[in-house]
C-alpha cells in the first residue's frame, strides 16, 4: 500500500511517499479501515519535529484523522461490516484504567494516539479499534469526515467538560484559521455564548464573519485586550480559548475577566510562560489544560455533525503525492481550515 512516512524525526523534510506492506489485525476487536482521506494537524508537525519521549520505529506512518470504509473486521467486532463509511477517533486508550473509568480516556495510563505512537492515517489502510469508528454521517464527504474528528473532538472537550461555557458567556478565541479555533467558535455559540475572534489575516477573519462570530479583531491591528474590555463593558471574556502559547499569553490574561476560565490545548509560538501568582488568586481565574477527549465526547460531536450544528472548514485538499507540500503550508501558518490528504479517493 502506498503511505506517508518519515523516515526520521528532525523536521518534515523526512517525509515521504512510500509503498509498504498492508497491516494485518491485531486484536478480535480492531477493524482494517480502507482510508479514503487525511487530514493535518498541528500535532503532525510536533511528530515530524520529534515529541519529548517519544520513540517510533521508522519508517512511520503518519497522520492521526482519517476517513474510509470498513476494509475487515476482527471476529470481535458485531457493529460494523465492510463497506460502512466510517471517520476516526484518534484517541486510543485502555478502556479499563482508573482515568479511563472515570471517562477519563484523554488522561488513561497508556494513551495512544493514532499518528503519534501508533501507525497513521495517512496511508491506504490502517487498523484501529472499533470503538474508536463511528459512522460518517449521511452529507458528510470523505474528506470532511476526515477533517473533522481531532480539532472538533478537542474543541468540544475544551468548552463543554473543561471550561463548561453556558448560554450569554463571553468567549475569546484566538487564531481563527487553525481547526481546533474553527470548531471552538462553533461550540461555542451552540452553546449560546457570544463569540470574540481573532485572526493575524482578514481572510482568516473571514471565516469567524460567515460562521457567525460577533466580534472580528485582527490583532496585528487591534489592541485585542481593550476592544474584549470594550464590548464586554469592562468586565472581560468569561472564557479565552488559547493554543497559541507565548505570543498570547499575557493578553488572553489581560483580556480574561475576574472569575474567568483560561483553556488550552496548545501552545503553538511556544510553549515557555510567566505570571503574577498574585494576579491568579486575586482575580480567582482558573486555568485549564484539555487535550483530545473521550468516547462519549465523541459521540456527542459525531451527533451534531449528523445534525449538521458542527462541520469542518476545509482549507485545501491535495493528492498523495502533494501531501509534504500541505505539510509545508501548515508549518507556514497560511492555512485556513484543515489540510486534508486525498489517500485513494
Ligand atoms: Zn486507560
């Protein structure tokens, strides 16, 4: 089968379109998906950099959201058969550890994430648990049902479990050109929230304005902490939704007002921070780490895109054989939606 590889870690020039042997089942409960299509994610990046302790055996397969048809089943596995068209949850966990029990599985003593410790999705077949498959819903494409899973499954964990927003809520997200920012703002005014977005490109921006945000700010231009004190009347945003990092830090908590919620699932201009402690417990803000999410978190978003209240923006999407160029426009930041890989349309 022909698959995306790196043949080292050290940055994505290692990567390369190569023919491997088709995987096998490894578990009665795993299911051999036939991929139709990929997508990228800033994690994809982190893997091809080299992630502290991590320790794949090359050449590795990459990608961690995908898209397909059910190619083989385990004996194990009654719910699904070949040909159904199913979508990836990329996070593998135990089932049976005290994190996983407690629906936890984004904490679970032995997470694996597709791509990351695991062979991707960014090959012709690859084999995964069946419960970590659902059914693509019925107008979904391929290549939507492959953009959608990651950011929308990390979004909706990072607003709903961990930040818990609720109806007439201010929320601030910033960098509204990467997935996990397109599927907060979403979230969020389904949840009823008023929506603040920002964005270092107007057509970036253009985005936040079609899938109705209420307050645009480019924040080359804008003084992003006074314009949220501005249409917040002074109070400040209840929650800021960061994964930009360094660069963000100190306005998300200028712009955070007293009682409010920091989230964060990233930290993409780096990861190294600062702050008054005295500021923290003066102002009562929590701060809050979310990564990927559960199964039932899953379902959830699977039955809102059903619905059709959640769907992924796609930037672009390449052939095969052009996917270290998605690759490259990513690390470039010039993306606006998701990135996706067509495997074998
Ligand atoms: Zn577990």
């Amino acid at each position: 089968m022909k698959a995306l590889t790196l043949a080292a870690t050290g940055g994505i020039e290692h990567l390369r379109v190569q023919e491997l042997p088709q995987p096998s089942l490894q578990s009665p409960t795993d299911v051999i998906v036939r991929v139709q299509a990929a997508a990228l994610n800033r994690l994809d990046l982190f893997v091809a950099t080299g992630l502290p302790g991590s320790s794949l055996s090359f050449p590795h397969i990459v990608g961690s959201d995908g898209a397909g048809v059910v190619h083989e089943t385990g004996a194990g596995v009654s719910q699904l058969r070949p040909g159904d068209r199913v979508m990836i949850n990329p996070t593998i966990s135990c089932g049976s550890c005290p994190a996983c029990a407690d629906e936890e599985d984004s904490l679970c003593s032995s997470l694996r994430v597709l791509g990351e410790h695991r062979s991707g999705t960014v090959a012709e077949y690859v084999v995964v648990p069946a419960r970590n498959l659902a059914t693509v819903p019925a107008r979904m494409s391929p290549a939507q049902a492959a953009a959608f899973s990651l950011a929308t499954l990390t979004a909706w964990r990072m607003l709903t479990t961990r930040a818990r927003v609720v109806a007439g809520e201010t929320v601030l997200i910033w960098g509204i050109g990467g997935g996990v920012a397109i599927a907060a703002l979403q979230i969020a005014r389904l949840l009823g929230a008023r929506t603040i977005v920002t964005s270092g490109a107007d057509e970036k921006l253009e985005i936040g304005r079609r899938l109705g945000a209420d307050l645009l700010l480019n924040h080359q231009k804008a003084d992003v902490r006074a314009e949220v004190r501005k249409y917040t009347e002074g109070l400040g945003a209840d929650v800021v939704v960061d994964s930009i990092g360094e660069r963000t830090w100190t306005d998300s908590l200028r712009s955070l007002r007293r009682g409010g919620r920091m989230v964060i699932c990233g930290a993409t201009t780096g990861p190294m921070v600062s702050m008054d402690l005295r500021r923290l417990f003066w102002h009562g803000w929590s701060i809050l780490g979310s990564t990927l999410g559960n199964h039932r978190e899953y379902g959830e978003i699977v039955a809102h895109a059903a619905e059709g209240r959640l769907w992924p923006v796609i930037d672009r999407i390449v052939p095969l054989h052009q996917a270290p160029a998605a690759y490259e426009r990513l690390l470039r930041g010039e993306q606006a939606g998701k990135l996706v890989i067509e495997v074998a349309p």
